[in-house]
C-alpha cells in the first residue's frame, strides 16, 4: 500500500471513530416492542426547520418536539416522565425514516412521496433501484406494478442478493415478511441506516445518512399514531445511534488483518503523507547544511570574486565581437536583411494561416461590424435626421439606378401633357357656352317673330322686348345680370364643395361663438354633398371631416381638453353616419345581439342591490298576498345581507359580463365590414393626434374608442328601434338592460374602471381591464387603412375629366342663407383679397332678400377656376427636384459631414473623373428617357391628335352640315362667363375698316394668352437646370457651385435654411430612400392614372368637338330657317321709292338673294330705329339713304349715302344677327357705329331686320 493510500485510510479511521464516539454519547431512546402501522409513512409527513445556522426549510408543516411542564389543570403529573419518553422515540424514529428516504433520494436521484414511501418500500421498486446502483448486474427486470403483488418480492430479493454479494453482515439483513407483510417496518429502517454506513466504508457509495433529529417537526397527532402503533404491535425501536458501532464492530469480526490496515491507510493517507513530507525536508536541510556550510559563511567575498570574473570575460568577449562584426559590416549588413525579410515573411505567413483558419470567425466579425454601422445609419434614417455619411452609404448601396427619376420624369411629362390637354378643353367649354348662348338668342329670336306676325301695326312701331322676370335661379332666365348670380352661384358652391377649408373654418367660428347659424350649415352640408351617396360626394365629404380634425385638433392645447370642448367634426361624424351604408353596418352587427337580450324572458340586469332588494319585496307580495317581513328602506349595504339579494346581484353581473362579451367579440370580429368612412375618419383623428401628441398612445386610443364605440354603435344599443335595429318597440326592462350593456361597453372601450359613483360595477374592474385591452387593439386596426385617395382612386383631374359638371339639390333660401354666413364671417375664413372666395364674393355683391323659395333646384357646379394656375409653386418644386438630384450626385462621389461641408470641401482627381464617368451614364440613361418619352408622345398624339384638335386659333368649321337627330340641342349649362365673347356694353362699336363688332374681352384671346404664359413658364422651369451635355464641359467643383447656387435660392421653402447646414433636404432625401418601394408604387399607380387621365380627357374632348359641330350645325339651321320662313315677298307699291329701288337692282342684276330695302334716314328716325347722326341736323335726314340688305343667312349689309350733295363720303358696314342678339343679352339699348358716326336702337334695328327679311 502506498503513502497516499495509508493517508487515506488513517484519516477515514479518524472519522469512523469520531462518528462513533458520538453515537456513544447520544441519549439512546428506549421504547415498547410493537408493530409499525400501515398509515406509518402517510403520518410521517414533516419539514426541515431552520437551526441557528440560517439553512433553509427542506420540509414544511411540521412543528418542533417540546416538553409540556403539566398536565390538564394546575395538578402535577405522574407520568410525565413516561410520556415525554414515549414522544421522544416516536419522533426519533420519524427522523430516522426520513433519513433513510431522504439517503436512498441521494442514491437513485429520484424524488420519493413522503405519503407514499412505505408502500415504494413495499413494492421493492426504490430497493431494486438502489440494488442497481450498487451493483448494476444483479438486476435483470424490476416489476413496477401500482398494485401490491408477490412478484413485487422479486425486487426486496434483488436488494437481499446485493447485500450478500457486498458482505454486508447478516445480522442487520431484514427478513422478507418484514417489509412485504409489515410485520418490523423499524428494522427495514435499521437496515437501510447501516447499509448507507457500510457503504460509505468500503467505498462503494459515500456520504452515508444524515442526522436530521432535532431539525424535523412533528404533530401531536402524528406522534401519538407511531406511539399506538409501536404499543399495539409490540415493536420495540432499534438503537439507531449505534448502528455505526455495531456495524463497525461487526466488520472488523469479518474482516482480516491486512484489509484492516488498508482501511486504515485509506482513512489517513493525508496525514501519513503530511508526516512523510516534514521527515523529508528535514533530512535535506540536514543535509544541506553539511555540505555547504563553509561556503556559507564565506559567501560575500565568493559573490565579489564572481562578479568581477564575469565583467571581465564578458568585456572581452564583447570586444571581440564588436572587433569581427566590423570586419565583416557588408556580410552582416546582408545577414540582417535576410533575415528580417525571413522573420517579415514568416509574421506574414502566420498571421495569413491564422486568418485563413479563422476565416469564419473574420467574416462575423466583420459582419457585426457592419451590421453595428448599418444599425446607426438604419436609426438615423428611421428617426428622420439622418447625416451626410448615412446618406453616402445608402447611396453607395443603392448604386447608380435612375429608375426613380425616370419614373419622376415620366410622371411630369404626363402632368403637363393633362394640364395642356385640360386648357384646350377648357377653350372647347368656353366655345361650347358662346354657342349655347347664341342658340338661346336665336330661338327667343324666333319667339319675338312670331310675336310679330301677330302684333297690331300699332305694336309693331314700338316693339320692345317685354319679358317676365324670373328667378335668378332659372338656368332659363334671359337677361344677362341674372344669368351672371346664377353662374357666380354656381362658381360659389363648386369652390365651397371642393374646397373644404372655407366651410370647416365657417363652421369651427359658428360652433365656438354658439351662433344659431350652425344649423342651417349643418343642414345645407349634408345637401351639399349629397349625402355622400356616390364615391365623389362620398370622398369630399370626408375631406371636410378631415380638414374640420386638422383645425380642431390644432386649437387643442391638451390632450385632456378633447373631453371637455364639443367639436364639431363629431356633429358632421353623427350626420354622416345616420347614411344608408352606416345604417345597414350596424343593423347587421347588433340586430341578432339585440334580438337576443330583448327575446329572453325574465332577463334582468340590474346591479343596484337596493333595486334589486325591493323588487324580490314587490314579487313576494305579490305571490302570497302578504306583506313582506323584510325591511323596506334599506341601504345597499343591508340589501346585500339578504341572501336572495345576493344571489341576485351575483347572478345579474354574471349574466351582464356574459352578454356584454358576446356583444364585444360581435363588434371585433365585424372589422371586415365596417365602411370604409367610419375607418377612414379614425384614422385621420389617430394620425392628426398622434402627430400633436406621439407619446399619448393610450389616451389616442380612448379618443377612438370615444368616436368608434360611444358616437357610431353606442346609440344604436340604446335605442335601436330609432335605427331601423328592430322593428318593434321595447319594454322599460329591455330599455334597461341595453343601457346597463351600453354603460359596461363605455367603460371597457376608454379601459375606465368603474369608481365609487358606480361602486356596484367595481367586481368588474377587472374584466373591464382585459377586455379593455382587446377593445385598444380593436381600435388600432379600425385606424389603419388606405387614404382616401387611393380607396376612391380620385385625383385633382377628376372632374376636369367628366363630361357633366356635378349637380347638388338644394333650395334658393338655403343657398342665400350660406351667402350670408360666408360673407358675414368672411374675415374669419380668408383673409387673402386674392383668394377665390373673395373674389366670387365680391362679383356676387350683397344677397339677393327676395329668393325665399325653399323648394329644391337642381344647382349645376362650375368650376371658375378650372385652368391649372400655377401658384409660383411650380417652379420651386421644379428647382428642389433637380437640386436634389444634384446633391445625391454629390454625395454619391464625395462624403462628409454635412451638406454644406461637402459643398466647400475641394474635389481630387479621382473625384473629378468619378463626376465624368457619372454625367456619361446619366446621359445615357436621359437619351434613353427622351426616346421612351418621344415614342410616348407620339402615340399620345396618335390617338388623341394632340396637335390638330381644339386650336383655340382655329377657325371655326361653321359649314360642316351634320343632321341633328333630335333638332334640338340639349344645353345643360345655358349660363355664359361674363368675359366669354361679351359685347363690350361701354364701348361697343361697329368699325367703318372691317365692320365686326369690336370685343375688348375677347375670352379666346385673353385664354391663349394665358396658355402661351404657362408655357413659357414651363419652358422657365425647364431651363432651370443646365442639360446634361452641357455640364460635361463642367468640373466637378463647378457643379457643387451650381448646387450651393440652388440651395440659396430654395432657402425658406420648405424650410430649407442655411443655418441647420441644409439637414432639411437631406431629412426629405432620407424619408424618399426610406419610403423608396412606396413611393415608387405610388409613382407607377399615378403614372397608370395620368394615362387614364388624358385618355378621359380625350373623350371630353371629343364630346365637346361633337358638341361644338352639333351646336353649329343647330346655328346654321336656325337661320336657314328664319330665312326660309319668310313668306313670299309682296311686290312694291307701284311707283313707290322701293318700286324703283328694285327696278334698279334688277336691271344692273344686282338682286340681294334675301332681298333689300332702301329708307331715308328720316323715316328711320320716325321708326325710332336710327337715334342720331353726328354732325348732321334732323332737316337733313330725308336727304340721307339707308339700304339694308342680305345676300347671305344672317348677314346685313347697311350702306348710307346722301341723294343728292355730298355730306359725307358713302358708309357700307356689314353686321350680323348674331351681332345684334349678342348686344341685345347684353342689354346694349344703343348701338353706336361706324366709329359713333351714328347709333341706333338695337331693339328696333332687330324688329325691322325680323320683319323684312324674316316674316
């Protein structure tokens, strides 16, 4: 045996006899022999306790063993020495059992049921286990069957073969009936409790049992079983605290001398070592000393003898190498590189295998790094303040691809191919109108000739034109004031419609001063729009809604305050939602859950207990016919003493957050169902408060749950017979419960726990809690949805495509009324004189008090403003676009720390050529663009003649000769603009050189100036930026010069500024790359609308073209007509002046086709057709001729000259009908002509035109 071996052993022999010298020393427990009982181990049920040391509790409920001093009363006990002893065995021996239980857990590692322990003991199965554990090949099969059989034996016999096999001694081995028939449960113990002590000895299994007496407690009852059962079976405790001696005792009879000793070296192998080790370094200090010792006292003057022989042998050898390096300096100069370059390669050679095996790790690394980079540029970018650097990175990753801007390109090129197409047809419109208005003329014309045929002569010499009045309302109205209100009425309510700003400020302004005019604007806005029954109503009503959030929400300095104002977009919100849509969403949502709680007999949801409380009082009265014997006026706290009450109460909560649940998972599961309006509407209020207020996510949430719940479905609950839910009407108890269901759904939907005003409500704060949170997320998704734009597919081109204008149903008091209101609080809603609204206003005047009438007209809207205006905005937007594109160039080739220190910063070589190689590809990619756009461009104009249709220059084609089918034309818009080919009423003179009515506000003219303006506008924008061949001759820092250039020019629009280094247009860059797939989406979605676009526009114009052709051809007509309706000319009176006049005409063949008559100018005086001739006297007149003739329809040419001297040289002026149809709607009484050398009355020059060549 070796050291560490006897080491071992001694100090395990040490430790054996300290353990057993302790047990020595116990106080052993002596107790009556008895039997252990079968409930041992179910009463056996104990916890660990805490002793001084602090360790925690391993077993619970069980109390610590103590002494009583007494007995029952104050009289001293006999046998209280005989009943503590008794306790005391019996709690030893639990302790001991636990112990055993608690040892075999160790061996096996398995958790054993204290209540079932005896039972495992039993069965054999934790014995078998632990019979493996010791040795494994012993055990073939253990049986676990729950049910006690014999074969459970086999298992107890795996343990006893182990036993045998290890030597253990036979004298603590337990006979099988002992455990498997109960018969000595204690001496199973026993057995256990030396097992784990022999084991430890020879070493198989180590620690053995633990001491847990003193550290357990037990109950009274549990002690006094044991104690029974021990008396009743006549079991006597086995000594437990010398199982170590006894079995110490016991080994050493069986063992022999030799493994005794090994034993014993096992146990103290460390302390023999110990000892070992201090004997030896004794012995070779001894030694030391011996040898050594002279050298030791001499030692100072060795180490000087040492010291001075080393410095002189290393002196020397110093010497001589320095000596031999010198000679050979060229050798080692070469020996040094060599091997500098040998060590530099082999540092290469190392460091390139150590990075070649750990390429993996390299590459993760690097990955980290540059996810770490990606993440600060990913949040610069997220966050919206992103750098110059970040934006370099992006744009190096995004590469050179300028499918963006072709997209940006092409969407510009459409836009202005729309705007000019929108401009023709707007000229077409004008035209059109011109031509309705003559077609009116001509007939009222027609009228007036038959008048004629019928009048007396007496009529016929002061025919004037006497019309009734009508209201300027009546699209049919003939003079030209009327049709003017009527056109600027139509003006007022278009603009008021679609632009929704005016009448959500009018209405802000009503509701905050409480005027009683916000009735009649709530009203009238509901007709306005139509009551949102198609998707353009539909569409602009809900912009209102949305303008109306955005003021409110801007007025709004707290969140809080949203509770306490009454806004009124939820006024409109309540109008909107009574809609035919709205209605049929929430009749299918709450008419089956309404249904449901009205149909159920005896249903009752009351939760006041006192309610409650009387109503049990009045139904027990009224059964027996007794009065009650409860209390009458009770509070709710006696209410809910009574047990029936409290049932009740109990149950009708239940019954209340049963129902309420179905109601809540019924609204959260008809999200899919919902109109798009409602969703539409909260999303605005979301985004508008979320904006205002981005970190009061809950209280926005309760906001919606306010609108959505509360304003929309809340009402219905309460009162569905008002919408159309039910048909029938409810009783007050349904009544009830619906409110009571209402209340709770409120209280959820803003997550509100009921408080002490409903303190009867309180258990169910918790439910409301969670059902809160589902109704939050409710509330969430109904906010998120597409835009309007995009649900309606609507754009700014909408109705300029249509070939109808929009009609609303409205009544002349109702539109006086919105007069009124706009221009009373004009102040309050635009302050621009410059403004639309300002300017219709102005031209409308004062209201007209006479219009009371509240029947309903149809009021067709015109847009006044219909040309695309550029605002001055067009151009800047034109000059950020390029700027932008300028600095993305930029910053692709150089980076920095911002904007402007790129901008200063000088280019390198490199840099230079990069800016060269970068202008080769984008010409190549804008030589590829103007092809696409050539290409598109002509079959554009291939199909919608872009070129050749709607010139406003072109004359028009009066002669095409298209049959009507119907001969009538349909004039939707009989209203003419005041400058649309207007006789200047002033002004008006027929000219002597070319004989046409002179108009000085020609709309023709005056629109193709306004169109060569925007296209010289156009053309300004474009020049904007330098072409591209162009900047090739630039430098790199002539380019960064053009862009600082622009930047200064864009400072202030959109907030762009100098002092922040231009971060606001890097923010915009940042949010295009951010939003880079939708907004690209969005781009090729409006570029496929834009071609719908001009394809609708394109339509428009044909129909307008064909309107324009039919409506010529009607005019032609017409005065084919008139002329042909002329009866057969009776011949002059013979040797009458015009007798001879025609005689004359007919001899020189001369023959107007539709005749010609001569008067003097006295009898056109007399007629009161001629009014003055300047410069000549009345007494001159007869000698003055005036010949009126016609030789094509509706054309007259007038010739005055004198008989006989020559007052003035001859006039020949040629004037149409036409002419003078226009002068007469434009109320021009008198005519001047031929530069105001006469004037006539235009009434009467007509009635003689009418009754000479047309009757």
């Amino acid at each position: 045996m070796d050291v560490d071996s006897s080491t071992q052993l001694n100090e395990s022999t040490k430790n054996s006899n300290a353990s057993l010298n302790k047990c020595e020393n116990d106080i052993s427990a002596s107790g009556k022999r008895g039997s252990n009982s079968s409930n041992l181990s179910s009463t056996s049920e104990r916890s660990l306790t805490s002793k001084g040391d602090g360790s925690s509790k391993l077993f619970q409920d069980r109390r610590r063993l103590r002494k009583h001093e007494g007995g029952e009363g104050d009289g001293y006990n006999k046998e209280w020495m005989d009943i503590e002893r008794k306790k005391i065995q019996a709690y030893e021996y639990l302790c001991h059992v636990e112990e055993a239980k608690e040892w075999i857990e160790r061996c096996i590692d398995e958790k054993i049921n204290s209540k079932e322990f005896e039972e495992q003991l039993r069965r054999g199965i934790v014995l078998a286990k632990l019979a493996k554990i010791i040795q494994p090949g012993v055990v073939k099969k253990i049986f676990d069957a729950e049910k006690l059989q014999y074969r459970h034996s086999d298992n107890i016999n795996y343990l006893f073969t182990v036993m045998r096999n290890i030597n253990f001694p036979e004298i603590f081995i337990f006979e099988l009936t002992d455990l498997y028939d109960k018969k000595n449960i204690p001496k199973v113990i026993y057995c256990l409790h030396a097992l784990s002590h022999f084991l430890q000895v020879t070493g198989f299994l180590h620690p053995a049992v633990k001491d847990l007496v003193g550290k357990l407690e037990f109950s009274e009852e549990q002690l006094n079983i044991v104690q029974e059962n021990f008396e009743e079976n006549g079991l006597q405790l086995p000594q437990f605290s010398n199982v170590e001696a006894a079995l110490q005792k016991e080994i050493g009879n069986t063992l022999t001398e030799e493994e005794k000793r090994n034993i014993y070296y096992t146990e103290n192998s460390e302390r023999i070592i110990k000892a070992q080790s201090i004997v030896r370094g004794y012995l070779a200090r001894k030694k030391f000393k011996e040898e050594y010792g002279e050298l030791l006292e001499n030692k100072g003057n060795i180490i000087k003898i040492q010291a001075a022989t080393r410095g002189f042998l290393q002196r020397k050898k110093f010497n001589d190498r320095k000596k031999y390096l010198k000679d050979n300096e060229a050798t080692v100069i070469k020996l040094q590189a060599m091997a500098r370059g040998k060590r530099a390669r082999k540092e290469y050679l190392k460091k390139k295998n150590y990075y070649d095996e750990n390429i993996d790790k390299i590459i993760k690394l690097q990955s980290y790094f540059r996810r770490a980079i990606a993440m600060k540029y990913y949040n610069e970018l997220k966050n919206g303040n992103i750098s110059a650097e970040a934006l370099h990175n992006y744009l190096a990753m995004a590469g050179g691809n300028s499918l963006d801007y072709d997209y940006e390109s092409e969407m510009e090129f459409l836009r202005e191919i729309a705007i000019r197409k929108i401009r023709e047809n707007l000229e077409l419109e004008r035209e059109v109108n011109t031509l309705d208005v003559k077609i009116e003329l001509l007939v009222k014309n027609q009228i007036s000739l038959q008048e004629i045929v019928h009048s007396s002569k007496k009529k016929k010499k002061n025919a004037q034109n006497t019309e009734t009045v009508e209201s300027i309302f009546s699209n049919k109205t003939p003079d030209k004031e009327s049709r003017r209100k009527y056109k600027l009425y139509q003006n007022l309510f278009y603009l008021v419609q679609t632009n929704q700003k005016y009448l959500a400020k009018l209405m802000i302004r009503l509701n905050s001063i409480g005027s009683s005019q916000i009735k009649t604007i709530e009203n009238t806005v509901m007709s306005l729009y139509g009551y949102a029954q198609n998707n353009r109503e539909e569409y602009l009503l809900l912009n209102l809604i949305k303008r109306t959030i955005e003021y409110e929400v801007e007025d709004i300095n707290d969140i809080n305050d949203f509770w306490r104002v009454n806004p009124i977009f939820i006024k409109l919100v309540l109008h909107y939602c009574r809609g035919a849509k709205e209605r049929q969403y929430i009749r299918d949502l709450l008419q089956p859950l309404v249904k449901s709680v009205i149909s159920c007999e005896g249903l009752e949801l009351e939760s006041d207990p006192i309610a409650i409380y009387k109503t049990l009082i009045r139904d027990e009265e009224y059964k027996t016919g007794q009065p009650s014997k409860r209390k009458y006026d009770v509070t709710a706290k006696e209410a809910l003493t009574d047990e029936e009450t409290k049932k009740m109460y109990i149950i009708h909560l239940q019954k209340l957050k049963e129902i309420t649940t179905k109601f809540l998972d019924a609204i959260i599961a008809s999200l899919p169902n919902m109109p798009y309006s409602i969703r539409c509407i909260a999303m605005e209020l979301s985004s508008h408060f979320m904006e205002k207020w981005p970190n009061n996510q809950n209280d926005v949430t309760k906001i919606l749950g306010n609108l959505i719940y509360y304003r929309y479905i809340n009402p219905a609950i309460c009162a569905p017979e008002a919408f159309d839910v039910i048909e029938s009407v409810i009783d007050q108890t349904q009544r009830k419960n619906l409110a009571e269901i209402s209340k709770l759904l409120h209280n959820i939907s803003v997550n509100k726990p009921f408080a002490d005003d409903n303190p009867w409500l309180q258990p169910l704060n918790e439910y409301i809690s969670i059902a809160g949170n589902k109704f939050a997320s409710f509330f969430t998704k109904v906010a998120c949805v597409e835009t309007a734009e995009a649900h309606f597919q609507i754009d700014e081109f909408d109705d300029l495509t249509k070939t109808s204008n929009p009609v609303i149903f409205i009544s002349p008091k109702e539109i006086i009324e919105v007069h009124s209101c706009i221009l009373e609080h004009i102040e309050d809603i635009e302050i621009n004189e410059n403004d639309p609204l300002r300017i219709i206003l102005k031209d409308l005047g004062d209201p007209v008090t006479t219009e009371t009438s509240e029947k309903e007209i149809t009021l067709t809207l015109v847009n006044r403003f219909a040309d695309v205006n550029d605002d001055g905005t067009n151009e800047k937007k034109h000059l950020l676009r390029k700027t932008k594109n300028m600095v993305i160039d930029i910053l692709r080739i150089q980076n920095g720390k911002n904007i402007l220190d790129i901008l200063q910063k000088p280019s390198t070589d490199v840099e230079e050529k990069e800016f060269q190689e970068l202008l080769d590809q984008k010409i190549i990619n804008e030589e590829l663009l103007e092809k696409k756009k050539e290409e598109e461009r002509r079959e554009l104009e291939k199909n919608s003649n872009l070129n050749d249709k709607s010139n406003p220059n072109s004359p028009h084609n009066s002669n095409n000769s298209i049959n009507k089918s119907s001969g009538n034309v349909t004039k939707s818009s009989a209203s003419i603009s005041k400058s649309s080919g207007n006789v200047t009423k002033s002004s008006a003179s027929i000219s002597k050189s070319s004989g046409n009515i002179t108009k000085s506000s020609n709309s023709i003219s005056k629109s193709q100036n306004e169109l060569e303006a925007k296209e010289n506008g156009i053309g300004k924008s474009q020049y904007l930026s330098i072409s591209l061949h162009q900047l090739k001759e630039s430098t790199f820092a002539d380019y960064k010069k053009m862009a600082a250039e622009n930047l200064e020019e864009l400072e202030g629009y959109h907030e762009i500024k100098k002092e922040d280094n231009y971060q606001t247009l890097l923010n915009i860059i940042g949010k295009e790359i951010k939003n880079k797939n939708i907004q690209r989406e969005k781009k090729i979605a409006e570029i496929k609308k834009l071609k719908q676009t001009i394809e609708n526009l394109k339509q428009k114009e044909d129909y307008l073209l064909s309107q324009k052709d039919t409506y010529n051809n009607y005019i032609d007509m017409c005065r084919n007509q008139l002329s042909n309706s002329k009866k057969p000319n009776k011949k002059p009176t013979i040797f009458s002046r015009q007798y001879y006049y025609l005689k004359k005409l007919e001899k020189e063949g001369k023959v107007p086709k539709f005749g010609s008559y001569q008067y003097t100018a006295e009898q056109l005086y007399k007629r009161g057709v001629l009014v003055s001739i300047e410069g000549i006297s009345q007494k001159m007149y007869s000698a003055i001729k005036f010949t009126i003739s016609s030789d094509e329809v509706g054309v007259f040419n007038i010739v005055a000259k004198t008989i006989a001297s020559k007052i003035f040289e001859p006039i020949e002026i040629v004037i149409t009908l036409d002419e003078l149809l226009q002068a007469k709607y434009d109320e021009i009484q008198i005519l001047s002509i031929s530069d105001d050398t006469a004037k006539v009355n235009v009434n009467l020059l007509l009635h003689l035109i009418n009754k000479k060549f047309y009757v």
